[in-house]
C-alpha cells in the first residue's frame, strides 16, 4: 500500500520515527522535569511516576521502577536530577533485559501464533513467513483462524507475496482439524518452520480458550519430534489490558514469547515493560510499520534508547 | 481483577470516620489516591483523571454523611456521578436523516473492528426497518472486501464493491446507487490507518467530502491505553467525529479508554461490541460503563437500593432506639421489612465486591428466614413484642402454631434478637464503633 519509492530508514531510525511522540511523553518529559526541578524531592518521583503512567507503564510497575530508583538515589546520595534519566534508562532496559531468551527455530519448528481481535496475528505471520522463507527455511503456513470472515483470503494472499504454501479449510472448519492436516503435510513436504495462525479470542472467553488448548494438544500429540513455541502478539496500544491478556493466554497454552505490534503509531508500547516486570515471557518481535521488513528482532537497549534518545 | 476492591479500600479509608459529621479534605484526599489508582489502572488517561480528581474533590469534601450510606459508599457515589456526566449523562443514538439514506462512515486504528462492526450495524438497523447498504472502502487490507461480502451475506445486507478502485469514487458511487435503489443507509467500512498517517487521513478527508456523512463514528477497542487521547484527537481535529463505537467489551479490560476518548473529543460513544457474534452490537449506557471502570459490579445499584430503602430518618430513630435500649420485637421486624425491600438477601451480598462466596458460606444467609422471621413475630401479642421475657415455653408453642413454624424457629429468632440487643450494649458502651446497625444475619 506504500509507496514504493519510500525511503528505506534504518530499523533503528524507524523505529525512533514511530516512538517520536512517545519521547514526546516519556523522554521529553524526563527532560522537562530534570529542568524544573533543582533537587530530588518526593515531588520529583511523583511527576516521575506520572510520567511513565503516561506511557502505559501502569501503576504496579511504575511504582515500582520510581522506587528502586528511588532507593539508589537515597544509598548513592545523588542529588542531581540529571542523573535519573540514566537511572531511569538502565531499569528499564534490565526489566526488558530480563529473561530474552531467543526464539529457536531447529528443524522442524511449529509456531502457534494466538492473541486477542484485531492485534495483527494474520499480519504478522505474513510478515514472518517471508523473513524465514528469504532465510532460506521452508516455510508452510497453517490457516487455523477458520472464525473470522476471510481471515484464510487475507493470509493467502500474504502467502502469495511471501511465496510460501498454506493450508486451509472452509470457514466454520475445526482449527484443530486444520492444524492436523498441516502437520501431516509439513511432514510429508519437510517442511521447516510451520506457521500456524489462529482466531483471535478475548482471553477471558473460557471456550475459545478450551479450543485453543485442544490446537496446542494436537499439536504435541500428532507432531512430537517438533519443537514447539507459541508465540502471542500484542498491539502496542493495548493498556494494561496487555497484562491480563498475557498472563491468560499463558495460563491456557504457555507462551514462549511475544510479538509486539503497530509501534509506529503513537502508542509507547509502555505496557510491555509492566508485561515483563510481571511475567517472565521474552519478546521476539517488534512491528514499527506496514513492510514485511518492519517487523524485527527485538533489542532491549534499542527499544529503551529509541524511548529516550533525542 | 486488582481493583475490585475499590469499595473495600474506600472503606478502610474512612473507618475513623464515625457515621456522622462531614467530609474533610484529608479524609477525601486519601481517598481519592485510592480512585486515581483505580482509574489508572483502568486506562483512563492521566490527565483526564487529574481532571475529574480535582472535580471529585471539590464535590466530596464539606458533603454531609448520609445515614443511609457508609462515607466510602458516599464517595463512590460521587465518583460515579461525576464519571457518568463525564460520559455523557445519558444514551444518545444515532440521528436518522429526515432525507433518507442515512450515511454513517466508519473510522479508525487497524484492528479496531471497523468491518465487523459495520456489519453489526447492518444487523442492528435491519432490525429497526432499515435497509441498508454496505460499502467496502477498505482497498489496501488483503481480503477485507471479502470479509465485508461475508459478513454481509451473514446479515442478509448487499455490499457495494468496486475492488481496490479509488475508495472516494467507490463511495460517491456507492451513494448514487443507494439513492437509485432505495437503500435508506448507508454503511461505509474504511481502511484501518495510523492517525500520524497523513496521506491516508486525507484520504478519509476525501470521502467525507465526497458523500457528506451524517456521523462520522470512530471505531475505537476498548483495550486502548493511554494512546486513546492521542488516536481520538486526531481523528476529531482532521476529520470531525459524530459519535465513538467502543468494541470488545466482552473482554475483561475495564476500558477506560471510553472516557479518554469522550473527554478529548465530546462526542458521545454510541455503540458497544459485546461479542463475536453479528447480532452482538448494544447500544451505550454511561452508568453501566461506569462502574465497570471503577471495576466494581453493580455495587452502585447496591447503593441506590441502600439509598432508596433506608430510610434516613428512621436509621435514625433505630439508631437511637438502640442507645436507649428500648429496641424491641417490633423495631426488629421493621428493620427486616427494610432489607427485605431491597430484594434477595443474596443478591444484594453477591453484588458487593470483594465479597467472594467463601466468605458468603460462612455467613449463611438463608432469605426464606426473613418471611419466617417476620410470620413468628406476627404471631406474637403487642406485650411479647414489647417484652420477649414474657415468652415462655406454652407461649413459645403457640407462636409457633400460630405462625406455621417449629418452636425451635422461635427460639432461634429470640436468640438472635438477643444478639442484637448485645451488639447494642457494644455500641453505647464503645461509642459506636461503626456507627450505624448491623443485621446479625
């Protein structure tokens, strides 16, 4: 849909470019604090919490990012505001830190894509499925969201494009069914990474949780030498919504990481740092545009720089 | 959910408060922190929340305490009130063209759900009378035309379609043919874009231009954070939105992203997505959405009920009957006449938050006592109402008779009243901790 004469930015730029206005909340206010205020006082870390409030950081987690900072500035005894920024970027960047472990893709590998409405899983397989493909990988793509009206259409023709095979049944089929089928093809055809697409479901849906438990199962059972990750993607405008639907999804089929898209909107993503703080999932992905290119490797450091560089 | 307990820690707050006297600014301060924490981690956005903060304060502090309701409960009320004049006061619908078609124009973030709820919309107005058509401006998202041809076939709606052409074209088109053929609506679906997105936001421009839309509605997820401001803002300053649909309500987000986004626009939400099937389409009601983002069920219903049922005056006068220990049968059973017409015992419990059904096994309340409870002290003569020492056993045998219950129902019940008479010793004696009674159900 763009442009094809588009500039090609660095990831990194882009990235930056699509957290602009986020800097304009966090970054720039730090900013703005560290010039108003001469020393640190009580008042300082409430507008400091505030700040990362602002940034979907959530209350939980940002008081408890205010006070760690809080206790190295009274053990350190550091009087100057400008040195928060630093302090504010190195905890953020260690929460992110926490557990990254990276996602393995041996042969063969299934990839149980889940999430919520409208987050971008379809996207992003089709995205993936041509990162992998252009790796070299086989790549053979399981359409198992049989619910919404032409999900299977819009993967096929991201399928297309990333030139990789798929499987589909009639809307209305039993995903599970269509991930059987997938797996016996992936099988015969030696397929490398198996990407499987699921409906999106509202994570508090009991039954469409119990369906998905019933894909994961399948999947165990009918593909046991394959290594398995579940990958669940969250939309950087999400609030703290993002929490629960983490931790339920996680609940119901394990997640071994998480996609985090549309961060080149005005959304802060902020709430992936309250998602880290609270569960111990790693984030594979970034989505910062429309490209397939757009959807990279995460990098802690990059993430929290591209927050507060300006 | 974490702040289910809104009401709890309301009311640790104001325990030192007695029943009596009036709100003070430090009472209201440490309660509003416990509000602002509620509404943040419901997603509204901060600087609305300082807002209505700063609103809230002014309106509770100097407030008298009412008899009928705890000071938490008072503030609740107040912060209810002031959330639901915030979110409009009351439903507001969408205006039907004297000059029929109708145009509604559907925008918004990608995955917002701006496909399925047209088609929900279709559904919605099919049941009104209305005769609707579709129109597919989405041209960039793969297979989206299809997802509207489908859908629309699920809600027996026709869908204009003219592949990926010009959207502009396609809904001007679109128009002239509803005209032509007797549609009174028209839905028009667009393509999901970024706000910060120029060249698509000029687009949506165009099409406005175009066919002249009666309410533009910003379809917006309910699970939004913070951003809502942001993503609201822009398409009310570019584009001019008539009202917000709010969708995936069905999930367990406290959606405070619905107040966000009427604070910054002013525009009322109109619709709510309430499920995944097609019929599921609602339309708003701002006291419901209020208390859900305070995340505290239906206690405000609890409190009206309180309200509308104690009577202040009489708590009062119970009150002081109490104190002066001349609390007899009769005022027993005028307080139970009270409860009773509040509805069921367990209703009333199971819409209080915080108290889950562990606690309620423990308590035992058994609603088919109270018609009991109030058939034995029928039974009794005006002097036993007024002195249950009088009762005796061949007494005791003949209430029981005479109010179709064993004697051991009559031994129960006067237990109870002795109960209660004890907890009224408690409450002279320890200048009435709590302030008001308590049923020793």
């Amino acid at each position: 849909m763009e442009s094809d004469d588009r500039k090609k930015k660095s990831f990194f730029s882009r990235l930056k470019n699509g957290l602009t206005r986020t800097r304009g909340n966090i970054a720039d206010r730090v900013d703005e604090l560290i010039r108003y205020y001469r020393e640190i006082d009580d008042e300082f870390f409430d507008d400091l919490e505030e700040t990362l409030i602002m940034g979907d950081v959530g209350v939980p987690t940002s008081e408890k990012i205010v006070s760690s900072i809080r206790e190295k500035v009274e053990k350190e005894k550091i009087g100057d505001p400008s040195r928060i920024k630093d302090l504010l970027k190195d905890n953020i960047t260690s929460i992110l830190k926490r557990n990254t472990q990276p996602l393995t893709l041996p042969h063969p590998t299934v990839l149980l894509v889940v999430g919520v409405n409208g987050v971008g899983k379809t996207t992003t397989i089709g995205k993936l499925a041509d990162r992998y493909r252009k790796e070299g990988k086989k790549v053979l793509v399981a359409a198992a969201d049989t619910f919404r009206a032409a999900a299977g259409e819009q993967l096929e023709i991201w399928c297309q494009r990333a030139q990789v095979p798929i499987i589909r049944h009639e809307e209305g089929a039993d995903p599970a069914a269509v991930i059987f089928d997938a797996i016996q093809s992936a099988r015969s055809r030696g397929t490398d990474i198996l990407l499987c697409d699921t409906a999106g479901r509202l994570h508090n849906k009991k039954n469409l949780m119990n369906e998905l438990e019933k894909m994961n199962r399948v999947i165990d059972r009918e593909f046991p030498e394959a290594h398995k990750e579940v990958l669940l993607v969250l939309d950087a405008t999400t609030g703290q919504n993002a929490v629960s639907q983490a931790s339920l999804f996680q609940e119901a089929v394990g997640i071994n990481g998480i996609a985090l898209t549309k961060l080149d909107g005005t959304a802060k993503g902020g709430v992936i740092i309250a998602v880290k703080s609270q569960l111990d999932i790693p984030v594979y992905y970034v989505g910062v545009g429309e490209q397939t290119e757009d959807l990279q490797p995460f990098v802690p450091e990059d993430f929290t720089e591209a927050l507060f560089e300006s | 959910m974490p702040f289910e307990g809104l009401a709890e820690k309301l009311q640790a707050t104001f325990k030192k408060l007695t029943g009596k006297g009036k709100l003070n600014e430090k009472d209201v301060k440490s309660a509003m922190r416990e509000v602002k924490l509620a509404l943040l981690e419901a997603d509204v956005n901060f600087l609305v929340v300082k807002d209505l903060i700063r609103k809230i304060t002014d309106r509770a502090v100097g407030q008298e305490i009412m008899e009928s309701l705890t000071p938490g409960h008072q503030v609740i009320k107040i912060v209810n009130e002031e959330l639901t004049a915030l979110m409009g006061g009351t439903q507001s619908k969408v205006v039907i063209a004297s000059n029929p078609p109708t145009i509604l124009m559907l925008v918004g973030l990608q995955g917002a759900g701006k496909t399925t709820h047209a088609g929900k919309l279709a559904c919605y107005f099919r049941k009104q009378g209305k005769n609707p058509l579709l129109v597919a401006c989405d041209i960039y998202r793969p297979a989206a035309i299809d997802q509207l041809k489908i859908v629309g076939e699920k809600v027996n709606t026709p869908v204009f379609e003219r592949g990926s052409r010009n959207p502009v074209a396609i809904a001007k088109e679109a128009l002239e043919y509803a005209k032509d053929h007797q549609y009174d609506m028209l839905l028009v679906d667009t393509a999901g874009r970024l706000h910060i997105n120029e060249e698509l936001m000029e687009e949506l421009k165009s099409i406005r231009d175009g066919i002249h839309p009666h309410e533009i509605l910003l379809v917006v997820d309910a699970m939004t954070g913070q951003d809502a401001v942001n993503v609201a803002q822009s398409f009310h300053e570019k584009l001019g939105i008539d009202g917000v649909i709010l969708t995936k309500l069905d999930g367990d987000t406290r959606g405070g992203a619905a107040l966000s986004v009427r604070a910054v626009t002013g525009k009322p939400i109109k619709f709510v997505g309430t499920g995944e099937k097609l019929e599921d389409l609602e339309v708003f009601h701002p006291d419901r959405m209020a208390s859900r983002i305070l995340g505290m069920g239906d206690v405000l219903t609890v409190i009206e009920k309180a309200q509308a049922n104690m009577d202040s005056r009489k708590a009062l006068e119970m009150e002081k009957k109490l104190r002066t220990r001349t609390f007899t049968l009769d005022d027993y059973l005028e307080q139970l006449e009270q409860v009773k017409g509040m509805g069921s015992m367990s209703d009333i419990l199971s819409m209080i938050p915080g108290l889950n059904t562990k606690k309620l096994k423990g308590i035992q309340i058994d609603e088919r006592q109270i018609p009991r409870t109030q058939a034995i002290i029928q039974s009794m003569t005006k002097k036993e109402r007024n002195d249950p020492s009088l009762i005796n056993a061949s007494r005791r045998k003949r209430i029981a008779a005479g109010s179709g219950t064993r004697i051991q129902d009559v031994n129960q019940l006067l237990k109870s009243y002795e109960e209660l008479k004890k907890m009224m010793k408690q409450l002279n004696g320890a200048k009435s901790k709590k302030g008001r009674l308590r049923l020793p159900f």
